[in-house]
C-alpha cells in the first residue's frame, strides 16, 4: 500500500466544498479517465475507468462509496476496482478547514492509501508508484478545478 497526501486552497464557503466531495456526480465528472459512470444513490457511484502503467493497459471496473461527517469537517472515498486481473483500492480521507477573511476560503487536506494487484502491479515499483500518484493527484486537481469552476458559474 502506498500513501499519497496534499491539499489546496479555495476560493469557496465550506458548504460548497462539502456538496462537491460528497456529490456522487460530482465525483464521478471528477476521476480522470472515466468511460462512463452510473450513480447508484446519493453515496455510491459505480464507473469504468481506463488504467494502464507502460504496455500493460486495462479497463476498470469500480465501485465508490462516499460518506462524511459535516459537523466534523470530515469525507471519506472508499474506491474498489478490478478488471483484466487487476484491482484498486483506495482509501481517501479528506477534511476541510476554513479561514476567514474577506471572501470565503476553505482548504481541502487529504489522504489517499492505494493498493494495486494484478499485471499492473508486477511492473517495477518506480514506474507503477509514478503512475498511481500521477493518478490520484489529478483526481483532486479535478475535484479542485470542478469547485473552483462551480463557484465561478
């Protein structure tokens, strides 16, 4: 299992913020990737997502699951994915803080724990590691860009 962490700063209240991480739809506009994604109900999502690390390229199967706790300023995103004799998993916590000043701000910390099993990861460490921060990153870029485009609109 690898960890990966980072955070950014919005221009945003702390109820938009929250609306977005916990919005199945939201989420799903939000993984880089995707081929399609079906909301199951206001805390799962499943979606096809296309992976790959050097030769080996796969299409996944994922299950996500949402929850959360405003009053705690706290989400979780719990993610299940296999396909072609690969798997994911991820584990991500994500808590707000926000700050006060002339316009709302809000900062998104989080922490996301992946394993991956499977032809994927039996390609060397290095490259795979890359590729999965590369991966998890750009979710939260996306989730970031998705709030900060919402708050503009």
């Amino acid at each position: 299992m690898k960890s990966y962490h980072g955070e950014f700063q919005l221009v945003a209240p702390l109820e938009t913020v929250w609306k977005f991480v916990t919005d199945p739809n939201r989420i799903g506009c939000s993984m880089p990737d995707v081929v399609a994604y079906t909301v199951q109900d206001p805390c799962h999502l499943t979606a096809k997502v296309r992976a790959g690390v050097g030769p080996v390229r796969a299409v996944l199967d994922m299950a996500i699951e949402l929850s959360g706790d405003l009053a705690q300023r706290s989400a979780e995103m719990t993610v299940q994915g296999s396909g072609m004799g690969n798997g994911v998993q991820m584990q991500t916590t994500m808590s707000l803080t926000t700050h006060h000043g002339p316009e709302p701000e809000t900062t998104l910390h989080w922490q996301a724990n992946v394993t991956v099993s499977g032809a994927l990861a039996a390609l060397g460490s290095r490259v795979l590691d890359n590729q999965v921060k590369k991966i998890t990153e750009k979710v939260f870029d996306n989730i970031r860009q998705g709030i900060a485009e919402g708050v503009t609109i």
